[in-house]
C-alpha cells in the first residue's frame, strides 16, 4: 500500500500534521470535501492545478484505507 501512496504525506510542521498532498498546504480532507461537495474532479484539477488526478486518487484511496480500519456504529432505522 505505502508506493501507492507515494503523494500523501504527514510532516508535523505542515497543516498541523494532518496528511496533504505532496507536502503541499493542501490536505487530503480539504479535496475530499471539495468531491463531497459535488464538484467533479475535473473541476478541482481546474480550481486547484498544483493538483493532478494521481493526487485526487490517492487521496481517495488513503480515505477508503483509513476508514477500512474503523467500525462506526450507525443506529438502524
């Protein structure tokens, strides 16, 4: 998993330590908000072109193996 997450990275003196993209001030939550916000990842590409579609992948896939690890417990209806 860690080469195909060669673009994420956490250095405690850049955005509090939260992972970014290619030590950019850019985090990975901010770009996943961006795509929960329905922008398309063109649109972002776009808004943001410092970032590539590797680093929009990457972050999605460093989202899904994060959360892979956690159990959240959601009340049924």
């Amino acid at each position: 998993m860690l080469a195909q997450l060669d673009r994420i990275t956490v250095n405690p003196n850049v955005c509090l330590g939260q992972p970014t993209i290619r030590g950019m001030r850019i985090t990975v939550s901010f770009v996943l908000k961006l795509l929960a916000s329905n922008l398309s990842v063109q649109e972002v590409l776009a808004a943001y072109p410092e970032l590539e579609a590797e680093d929009i992948r990457q972050a999605l896939n460093y989202a899904a193996w994060t959360v892979s690890d956690k159990i959240v417990g959601i009340p049924s209806a």
